[in-house]
C-alpha cells in the first residue's frame, strides 16, 4: 500500500503483449551458436536471425519507456519480450511458407469498411483516417503494415482451423454426455474421521518423537518498532519528507549502523520479544517477522506502515507438549495424518474393486445423502473437477470427491437421465458454436506443438545481457 503511494507516478507495465497462440519458446541452447563472432544477433529461428537492432526497434514499438523496463529487468520483461518477438517472427515464417498473402486492392477495401474512418452515413471519409493516425501516434504506412500482418495472421488461423464442424451425432453424443441429470448417494468422510479431541498424550508424544527432526523450530529474540509519519516527521498523511526519512534508513542499514544506535535516533521505543515462535500463522506484525527472520536487520512494509526490526537471537528446538500452542498444533497434524491415512485407504479399496454397496452402507451408517447433479457445470455441492470425475463414470461406481472447502466424500452414481438437443433450438446453434471453438483448440495447440518441433529457437544470452544492461 505505502509503495504504491510512493510510486503513484510510475508508469505500470500492463497490457502490452499482442495475443499470439504460439506458446512461448523455452531458451535452450544459449549462445553456442553465436561463438563464431556474430553477436549483433539475439536469437536464431533455424536460418533466420533476430538482430539486436530488430529487437531494439521491436520494444521502441511496444511504447514502453525505458524506466518501465529498467523498473522489470528483475521480472524478467526483455525475455518476455523477445519471446513474444520470437512467436511473431514464427508466425510470419510461416505465412511466407505457406504463401498466404493480401493484395493492397484488398488492404484498401479493409480500411475502407472500418467502423473508424465511415462518417454518420457510413462512407469513408479520409480526414477521418488521418485524425485517427494522428491520435494514435503513427503513420499510415505503419498502420497499414500493422493492418496487414493482422490480416495475414487471421488467414493462417482460418487456414490451419477453418472449416471445422462437428458431426451432428458427435454433438448431440457431447450434449447428452455433459447435460444429463445425476443422481448420486454419497457420505461426508468427516463423520468417519479420528476426532480431534480423542488423541491421548501418548499418542501425540509417539508423533512428536517420530517426526523430532522436522518438527524442531526455531524461537527467536527479536526487537522492532513501527514507523509512521505521526511518529517519524508528526503528521497524519505520508509525504515526501516520510520518505525521505525511510531512505535514510535504509541507506543506514547498508552501511551496517546497529539497529539501537538507529532506533535511538529516531526516538521510538522498540519493542522486544523473547523466546517466540509462530505456530498458528495469523497474520501478525510478530509473525511476519518471523517468517522473514533469515534476514538480522530488516525494513518491512506492513499494509499502512514500516516495521523495522532485528533479530538478537536464534535457538532451534524442538517445542514440549506443555506448550499448549505446540500441542494444539501437534494434534491438528496429527488429526491431518489420520484423515490422510483414512480418504487413502478407501480410495485404494475402491480401485481395488474391494469397496461395495456393502462397504458403503456400513460407512454410512444411516447417514448416506442424496442429490442430483443439472449438468457437468453444476458445482454448487462438489468443485468442479471433482463434478467432472463424476460424469465420467457409470452407473454403480464409486469415487471419492471433493467440495470448495476441501471436504471428502464418497459418492456413488445412481442413476442418470439424459436427453437430446434439439436442432433447432437457439440451444443448438450456442452448443454447436461451444463444440466447434472447443475442437478448433484443439488443433491449434497440436499446431502450436507442431510448431515447436519445426523451428529451433536459440537465445544468445550474452547479447540480451549486454541489452539489458542498456538498461540498467
């Protein structure tokens, strides 16, 4: 929240990235390629190269500045950048391959009919063309290159995918298959389960000495403060001179100045915790520091303010069941390893074939509930891929699923009803359109895959380091 109060007149990188449907290239290989002296070249696509200059005019176009980039180079904004160069450069490689182009005749027509340059009666008016240009920083040259790969990409698009239709059987097969009703008897496991209370002390010692090793923890000694504009300059409202002050901090503690001889200066009074250790994880000042105690001395920003802390001491050990925290959490681990144990042992029966309706209805036992599912979308009892294990089975079959809390159930189909789609229904039309999409996909990731295996992409990292550089 403060950070972004402080960096409110930064310009955000959000929304630059064309969609292209060919899935980012891993960089292999780096720079082997390139040890014959050519490194004004970025990246090679089989015999095509990428030079440095392509890639500089390519962010020059994106409209990106240079601060915006120097402010990512961590979040790694070149490479996402070349990548999206990468798939673009593949992309035009295989329009030249598959010789699809546009003539200007259509170029002209394509302009003539946007929705942006027609008047209030719907004809072409080319001062409404050059205003355009003009708000959008470019030039009609450039627009119309822009206008033209666009094109050349929807007619590869429409090459690879065009004219996909399903079968009506195949559609109405998918109808029934994804709307029929379900009906399904199933049992909450958490009436099955271990309670939590139930666990003697010896049970929880035997855990606590089986699993000593990863169960030690560390209790730390620790001093901090909380820094606001009240109480660093005497104001209610973060201003330029708050951060002012939270720069010389920060430059203090680079120069290795103790946290007291800092805290001194400021004139607040730390606070100090012994012996503490984090076992419930609320979402407290005391553990974020916790959480963040690999680092001695520490600026934090906590939501509306800045912690600023040191840790004095660290002692790994592990906790005694006396500590009423520790047990408290040595029993909800233990109550986790028994339901584990428990959902795992009737999933094994189940695909063992070993758990029946007798199984069943003892596991029950006069608990077994009912409900009927409307369509393969209808998550309203159990999450959605759990909805999907269940209209992928027959009737009689048993599975375990889950609902949006993590809750486990066994289910069981009952019954199911299904019916047929109507061809000429509005439902229809929609369907059909849902299928085709879904099927047009899925031959654009097999092309997509397809892709991948004809062109080799190699990175030359040490020319993208010497860029971004450029930018530091």
């Amino acid at each position: 929240m403060i950070r972004s109060l402080r960096n409110f007149a930064k310009t955000k990188i959000a929304g630059i990235f064309v969609f292209i449907i060919i899935i980012p290239f891993v960089f292999w290989g780096m720079g082997s390629i390139f040890n014959s002296g050519n490194t004004n070249n970025i990246a090679k696509i089989n015999n095509t190269n990428i030079s440095t200059q392509d890639f500089m005019d390519y962010l020059n176009n994106s409209k990106l500045s240079s601060q915006v980039i120097k402010d990512n180079l961590e979040k790694n904004i070149l490479e996402e950048l070349l990548s999206t160069l990468i798939s673009a450069t593949i992309l035009n490689l295989e329009i030249k391959d598959l010789d699809i182009s546009m003539s200007e005749e259509i170029m002209v027509k394509r302009i003539k009919k946007n929705n942006n340059f027609l008047d209030e009666n719907g004809i072409f008016k080319r001062t409404i063309y050059e205003k355009f240009l003009l708000l959008n920083n470019t030039s009609a040259p450039m627009f119309e290159i822009k206008l033209k790969n666009n094109e050349l990409e929807k007619q590869l698009f429409n090459y690879i995918s065009g004219g996909i239709r399903s079968p009506k059987f195949i559609l109405n097969k998918t109808y029934k298959d994804e709307n029929k009703k379900l009906y399904i008897d199933y049992i909450d496991l958490k009436n099955s389960y271990k309670k939590s209370n139930s666990f003697t002390n010896e049970e929880l010692q035997r855990f606590v000495d089986k699993n000593s090793l990863k169960l030690k923890q560390d209790y730390i000694d620790f001093s901090y403060i909380k820094i606001t504009p009240k109480n660093l300059v005497g104001l209610d409202e973060f201003n330029q001179t708050f951060f002012d002050k939270i720069d010389e901090i920060e430059n203090k503690i680079s120069k290795n100045i103790d946290f007291k001889t800092i805290v001194n200066d400021l004139n607040i009074t730390p606070i100090i915790e012994t012996n503490y250790m984090n076992i419930e994880n609320e979402n407290t000042i005391e553990n974020k520091i916790y959480n963040s105690r690999k680092n001695k001395i520490e600026l934090l920003e906590v939501e509306d303010t800045y912690i600023f802390y040191h840790i004095d001491k660290i002692n790994t050990k592990l906790p005694n069941l006396k500590n009423d925290r520790f047990k408290k959490q040595i029993t909800n681990l233990l109550y986790q390893k028994e339901k584990y144990d428990f959902n795992q042992k009737i999933l094994k029966e189940i695909e063992s074939k070993k758990f029946n309706q007798i199984s069943f209805n003892k596991l029950g036992n006069n608990s077994i509930e009912k409900i009927k599912l409307n369509s393969i979308n209808d998550n309203n009892k159990f999450e959605i891929n759990s909805v999907k294990i269940l209209y992928s089975l027959t009737i009689n079959d048993f599975t375990l699923v889950a609902d949006d809390k993590n809750n486990i159930y066994v289910a069981k189909i009952v019954k199911y009803e299904e019916k047929n789609i109507e061809q000429n229904s509005k439902e229809f039309d929609k369907f059909t359109k849902d299928t085709n999409a879904r099927h047009m996909t899925n031959v654009l990731k097999s092309y997509d895959y397809f892709l991948n295996n004809k062109y080799k992409v190699i990175v030359n990292q040490k020319t993208l380091d010497r860029v971004k550089n450029y930018f530091k």
